[in-house]
C-alpha cells in the first residue's frame, strides 16, 4: 500500500528483547512512516508511551522493574507480529486488519487512527501480553500482586498522552481541519484508557485460568478479538466533509 512496506516489515522482524530494542525498531520505523499513512499515528503515541514508561523504570518507579519490562517487551512483541504478518499477506488479527486495511483513507482524522490501534493493542493484545510475561516469569495475573499494583501505576501517564493526542491530532490524516460537529466528539469522550486497561488485565485472568484448556481458549481469543474488530470499525468511520 505504500513504497516503504518492505523496510517497514524488516524492521518488525527480530523481536525485541529488551526496551531498548523495542524503541530502535520503533524510531526505524517511525523515520519511514509519513503523514499519510494512519499507522503513523498510533506509531507516535506508542512510542511515546514506551519512552515514558523506559524513563520511569531507569528512575527505579516500579516495585518490579523486570517484570514491567518483560511486559513491555511482550507487549511491543504482538504489534510487530501483527503488523509484520499483515505486511507479508499472512493472516493478522482482525482488530489489527481494521486499521492496516485503513491506512491510506484521508477522510479519517489521525485521533481516529490513534485509538484505533489502541484500540487493538490494549483490549486484544495486552490480555496476551500479560499472560506471556507471567509465564516468562514465573508469576500470576493476581490483583493484590505488587505486578498489578505497577500494572496500574502506568495509567496516569497514558491518560496524559492519550489526552495530548486527542488535542493535537483533531485533524484529518493530511492536517485539514474537521468540521466543527461530527460523531468524533462523542467517540471521544468516551474513550477511557484506564477502563481498557482494567478489563484487559480481568482478561488476562480468564486466559490464565483456560491455559489447560486450548480450544475454549482459542474460541475466547477469536471472540475477544471480534469485539475489538467491531470497536475497531467503528472508531474508523470516516468524519464527512461538511
């Protein structure tokens, strides 16, 4: 869909192991995407996100600075998958597609394109996330852990930034402006990271508990991610001319 794909399926190609190579594979990517392109977007925002969180653990502010680390590694880990399967024709979760299909549609305002992949990165993939870092570190999704209690502490800076983005990206793809009334403001205020957060960590505790049971977890990933693909959708419709 656009020239760059190839150098941009490259560098997903390794995965990440550790923050720092998640953030080097982030600014690779984001030196190719252009303003036309949605992902760009959502790429801005998380990589932001990911900074934030890297200068909070360099200052000691988790109780367990391993495991948020191995969470965002994991994390990052199912964007690059996602991406890097769609980029090469190979089967991509539909939350992922809803976005990827989406790229290039300048009616689309760059919030839109931002919370989409949100959208897709918390309330499918970080459940995933979750599960892997526990079980990379021998650990459990419990909410009286000092993990969830780090889990938490994220969320003031996501709010910030994602209150940030709201602002500063309330324009189309391409800049222009949109018109002063539409069915953006109400998508909008509604959205709320914490809430997202809550239920994905609550998600992650149901894939925990069907770890022994493959097919009813499978069946509830692909309903999970159907879900996802619909709010997907929606915060996709494009904002009319007038």
């Amino acid at each position: 869909m656009f020239p760059y794909d190839s150098s941009l399926r490259a560098a997903v190609q390794a995965p990440p192991r550790s923050i720092d190579e998640v953030l080097a594979a982030m600014q690779s990517m984001e030196t190719l995407l252009v303003d036309g392109d949605g992902l760009q977007w959502f790429h801005q925002l998380y990589r932001q996100v990911t900074e934030a969180v890297k200068a909070r653990l360099a200052s000691g502010g988790f109780s367990d600075s391993a495991w948020l680390e191995e969470l965002d590694v994991q994390f990052a880990a199912l964007y690059f998958d996602a991406l890097g399967k769609w980029l090469s024709g190979q089967p991509a979760p539909g939350c992922w597609r809803a976005l990827l299909e989406r790229r290039d549609q300048a009616l689309i305002a760059r919030i839109q394109f931002a919370l989409a992949g949100v959208n897709a990165h918390i309330n499918h993939d970080l459940p995933l996330a979750i599960v892997a870092t526990c079980q990379a570190t021998g650990s459990a999704p419990l909410r009286d852990s000092p993990h969830y209690a780090d889990y938490t502490a994220v969320n003031p800076t996501l709010d910030a930034l994602i209150e940030t983005a709201k602002r500063e990206l309330r324009v189309r793809q391409l800049g222009d402006a949109l018109p002063p009334v539409s069915h953006l403001e109400d998508t909008l205020a509604a959205w709320n990271v914490a809430a997202a957060r809550e239920a994905a960590w609550t998600n992650a505790g149901i894939l925990w508990g069907l770890r022994g049971a493959p097919l009813v977890s499978t069946g509830f990933l692909d309903a999970l991610d159907g879900s996802t693909t619909v709010i997907g959708k929606a915060l996709l419709v494009p904002v009319p001319l007038s």
